[in-house]
C-alpha cells in the first residue's frame, strides 16, 4: 500500500517516504504494531518507479542503501 501511495502521489515526503542518497529513495511500510518495519529502496527515472530493493528493519541499512545503489548502476548500465 505505501508503495503504491508513493507512486501516485510522487512526489511525497515524510513519514512515508524520503531520500537516502544518491539518487535512491526509501518507502517506510509499517507491517504490524504501528511503527515501521519494513523499507523498500526505489529511484525515480523517466516517469517511472524502480524498485531496487526490499528489507525489513533497521539493523543493515547502510548494506541494504548500497545494494539498491548497485543495482540502480547496473540498470543504467544495462546489466
């Protein structure tokens, strides 16, 4: 549903969504108990949403930002 908002609203802020860093965005999902447990890393080009990558929790942020910037990379290098 957050991922969905996010596309339709695009551009949106907080606490949905916000900017993580070269060129990648992070969709804030809360699953259960009322507070956020789940990210999806996303870039925005030519109209459209890239999903990059998905991961629950907080704990590897920094290993999952960068996963989603290597695989936005590869995508425009076409990999």
């Amino acid at each position: 549903m957050d991922i969905a908002t996010v596309e339709f609203g695009w551009p949106i802020g907080m606490p949905i969504c916000r900017p993580v860093g070269r060129g990648i965005f992070e969709v804030r999902s809360t699953i259960r108990s009322g507070k956020v447990e789940a990210r999806t890393y996303f870039a925005a080009e030519e109209g459209q949403m890239l999903l990059l990558h998905g991961a629950d929790g907080k704990d590897r942020q920094r290993v999952d930002i960068e996963l989603a910037v290597a695989r936005l990379r590869d995508h425009r290098h076409g990999a």
